[in-house]
C-alpha cells in the first residue's frame, strides 16, 4: 500500500503507526498540478513543488488522485 499523506485520525483516534512514502512542500500553485496544467516533473522542476522526503514520481498520483476536471459541473 502506498500512502501519499497520513489519513485523518478517527476523533480522538490515533495517527497511522507509518510514516507517508511521500513528503511534499507546495505553496497555491499546487493548484496547476492538481488542475493538470503542468505535470509533476514540471512542478518539481520549476519549484512549484518541493519532494521533502520519498519518491517524487508519486508526486503524479497524488496529482491524479486530487484532480478535478475544470469542465465538470459540481452544481445540479
């Protein structure tokens, strides 16, 4: 199992007993990343993104896993 981030403890639960595969440092331009206007490497590369810790190719899961299509209407 890969975990991109720690999961939010139950109320009054415990964090996970492991620590994350990947660590990340970002600023609002996260947002072009999550929004798939720039890919991962284009994120780590022009600073968008910094990898603290673990493997930055799961930076492109964790990309895929947050994004929202712009064209999506979330009203009904």
């Amino acid at each position: 199992m890969w975990q991109i981030a720690p999961p939010a403890p139950p109320v009054g639960g415990a964090l996970p007993a492991f620590e994350p595969d990947l660590r990340i440092a970002a600023g609002p331009g996260i947002r072009r990343l999550i929004a798939g206007d720039i890919t991962s490497d284009q994120a780590i590369s022009g600073g968008v993104v910094h990898v603290v810790e673990g493997d930055g190719a799961l930076l492109e899961r964790f990309a895929l896993t947050f994004h929202i299509d712009p064209g999506m209407d979330l009203v009904a």
